[in-house]
C-alpha cells in the first residue's frame, strides 16, 4: 500500500509543481511541510529508524538563536531562520499565557552545507527594535523560509517573520533582493504563519487581533500585488480572531485554489487574485489556528484551532454557490492537535495531540481506527518517509512509527533538546532541527 501512497503523492507534487509554475529542481524540500507542503517525502530514499547523537549521525551543528522555522532545502545547503535578542528578556502574565520580549531583536537567515554541516551563510535581515511580546511556546523566527526560482531562474530563499518584515535572498551570492516591512498585524502571541509560492507571487496569512487578510507579494520586488480581507464575521473578542495557520495550494476543476484556514472559517481563493471563492464556517468557535489543512480527492481536512478544536473534512467541489456548511462532510472533536498538522496515509489520516495522543482516523467516514498514547508534548508535524512516520516533541525524542490499522512504536530516538519544528528528509538523509542544533541523520 505505501508504494501505490507514495506514487500517488508523487504524481499529485508534480501536477501541482507544473500548475503553480513553480520548479522543484531549485529546491528538494522547498517549504514547511514538503514539496506537496502536507509532511510527505516522495525522495526520502532508505532512512534509519534508529538515530541519535552516537547512531547513524552524519552530521551536528550548533545554531546560534532562537527559532523554530524548519529547515528547507536547495541542492548544496539547508536554510531556516533564526532570531538574535538583544539585551535583557522581559516577562510579563496576559490572558494568553506568559509573554516575553527583549529590548531588540535581530532576525537572520541561515545556511548549512548539507555534506558536512558547515555554516556558510548567516545573513541579517530585519532588527526590530521594542518589538511585541510573544508567546513563551513561541519565537520570533518560527515561519519556515520556502524558496522557488527568482525572476532570473536562480533560487531564492523567501523569508518571513509576520510583522517584522518579508525578505527575498539570492542562494548562490546571499545577496538581500528585497524586503518588505509595511505588511503591519498585531500578532498578540507573535508570528507563525509561514510564506508559500504561487507562480511569481508570495502569500502568506496576516490574520492578527487588529487586522485580517491574505497577502501577496510579487517575487520580483516585494511589492503588494494584492491583499484580501477576512469576510466571515468573528467574535468581537480581538484574541480571538487571530490565527497562524500556512495555506495550501491544490488544483480544483483544473484551477489552482488557495486552502487557508483563519478565525472561524476557511476560505477558498484564487491565489492569482486573491478572489474569494467561498467560504465555510466552523459552526463553533476556533481561533489561533495552527496546523496546515491536507488535502485528497476534493476535500480538505483542517483543524480548527483552539477552544475545544475539532478536526473537519470539508468537501471542495460544486458550485461555489453552495451552502459553506453543507460542505462540512464529517467532524471529529476529541484529541484534535491545536499545533501539529496532520498527516494523510492512503485512506487513512494521522493526528497526534499536542498532548500526546496519536489517533487513526478512516480518511471517507472520520471513524476512529485506534487511538493510544504516546507521551510528551508535540507541537511539531509528523513526516512520512521511507514508509515511516516521524515526529518530534518538546522532551527532544524524535518517535518513528509504522502506519497501519494499530499502532507500533519502532523506536524513540533522544536528541539533545525541545524539537518544535518539523523534520526535512531527501535522499536517505533525516534533517532535524532542535532548540540547540541542526542534524543531519543517514545510515552508517
């Protein structure tokens, strides 16, 4: 069944890669989430299930900030961001949670080369002086980067930190191209939403407790191309109208549509236009969105966020005239992740809480296969590879389990500290980042 998997997801990347204009030759791991941005590796090749910091170890290198974008890649090196405080951590309480800040921050793009782990790039691109407090669970540099082909075919690394700024750099010189600081959003809890590429224009989310839309900025110079509004009417409550989420971007009656999930609905767009196709709501409260939606067979499967979240299957198709909550096909609402996305595996989906606990659901009906513990706290998003499933919590284990209709632990690898961002894996080698280093994992 995994070969008949990953040959269909395969087939899926390259319809969309063609679509969206976009050429996965600049990049083997191009966004949060992989190529078809849904935390599956088509090229993983044969990866070690057993690893650690004396086992199948290619490589180990120390990051210098804090952050938790995950890595990307490109042909010679591996690309994240980090963010560099400046002067003393300050506290404060909030209804939130507890919030910190410093005096400033410099925010940074990194690059390792993938054969030996080397630093070769650190490139400053932002320093924002008294910014907003965030989260304690958060950083100012958790977007994933994601990189395409630049207005002269050369690959470029798009970078995001919400209000703080969107950058372009140049991966073979890591000149700065541009940036862009003017798309403001009072984020509450800090930035997460990361940036994806459609043709020459990147979009990301800008949904805050002041301000809601999608936003488009052309590849060429950072310039807005355009920005649309939130419609869906939302609690009065600011808090509760943020949200974090990534988009997805999938073909519907041969059109490239834009999935994205904000405060109380999702939307679907013209990615080309930014025109809203229509809209599906919730039909409770859900807020501070997270996971990013996956997506098979016109459907999409999204996680609504927090205050009591529920998981939805939301079927795509029809006349954008029909009733948006007519769509919702089925819902599931316990041990619903609020942080890690989840995972399709053939006719079957993949959620695992930020508490814990993994559950199997039947992908057409949203039955529960099984349900078990696994421990620890996740906010990361499991990858299937190599037939696999890979997923890393806040206690430093990387779990690899084998999909199936049970659950079978294969091992529990420790590293060396918090993992919150999720895993890249090309040709027979694991990519893990963890609140101290960068790894590199191959079989030795």
């Amino acid at each position: 069944m995994m070969k008949r998997v990953a040959a269909s997801l395969l087939c899926f990347a390259f319809a969309l890669s063609t679509a969206f204009g976009q050429s996965h030759a600049v990049s083997s791991w191009p966004q949060f989430r992989g190529p078809n941005g849904m935390g599956v590796a088509e090229n993983a090749g044969k990866l070690p299930q057993e690893f650690g910091e004396s086992k199948n170890l290619l490589w180990k290198s120390a990051i210098q900030g804090e952050g938790w974008s995950s890595p990307v890649l490109t042909s010679d090196r591996v690309w994240f961001t980090v963010a560099r405080p400046q002067g003393e951590r300050a506290e404060q309480k909030s209804n939130a949670g507890i919030k910190f800040t410093y005096p400033s921050i410099d925010l940074l793009l990194l690059s390792y080369d993938r054969q030996t782990g080397k630093p070769v790039h650190e490139i400053p691109l932002f320093t924002a002086k008294q910014p907003e407090a965030i989260h304690s669970l958060n950083t100012y540099a958790s977007p994933t980067p994601c990189v395409g082909a630049g207005a002269h075919g050369t690959p470029v690394v798009y970078c995001h930190f919400g209000t703080f700024g969107t950058a372009a750099v140049d991966v073979l010189s890591g000149d700065v191209l541009w940036r862009n600081n003017k798309v403001h959003l009072e984020h509450s809890t800090g930035p997460g939403s990361s940036p994806i590429l459609f043709r020459d224009l990147l979009i990301f989310h800008a949904d805050g407790i002041d301000t809601q839309s999608v936003v488009a900025l052309k590849t060429n110079d950072g310039s807005v191309a355009w920005r649309t509004d939130r419609s869906g009417e939302m609690s009065a409550q600011p808090e509760m109208k943020k949200a974090f989420c990534t988009p997805l971007l999938t073909m519907l009656d041969g059109q490239p549509r834009l999935i994205s999930t904000g405060a109380d609905w999702m939307y679907l767009y013209d990615p080309a236009t930014g025109e809203e196709i229509f809209k599906v709501p919730y039909g409770k409260l859900g807020f501070s969105t997270v996971p990013r939606p996956v997506f098979h067979d016109d459907t999409a499967y999204l996680c609504t966020g927090f205050m009591k979240g529920r998981l939805l299957a939301v079927n795509l198709s029809g006349s954008p005239a029909k009733d948006g909550s007519s769509r919702i096909e089925w819902e599931v609402a316990r041990q619903v992740p609020t942080m890690p996305s989840p995972v399709l595996i053939g006719d079957r989906l993949l959620m695992v809480s930020d508490g814990g606990i993994a559950t199997c659901l039947d992908r057409e009906s949203g039955e529960t296969v099984w349900t078990e513990r696994l421990g620890g706290k996740y906010s990361a998003s499991p990858l299937l590879a190599d037939g696999k499933i890979f997923i890393g919590n806040q206690d430093g284990e990387m779990l690899v389990l084998k999909p199936g209709d049970q659950l079978e632990l294969l091992a529990t690898n420790q590293l060396d500290s918090d993992i919150m961002a999720s895993p890249a894996a090309v040709d027979g080698k694991l990519f893990v980042r963890t609140k101290k280093s960068l790894y590199c994992f191959g079989a030795k």
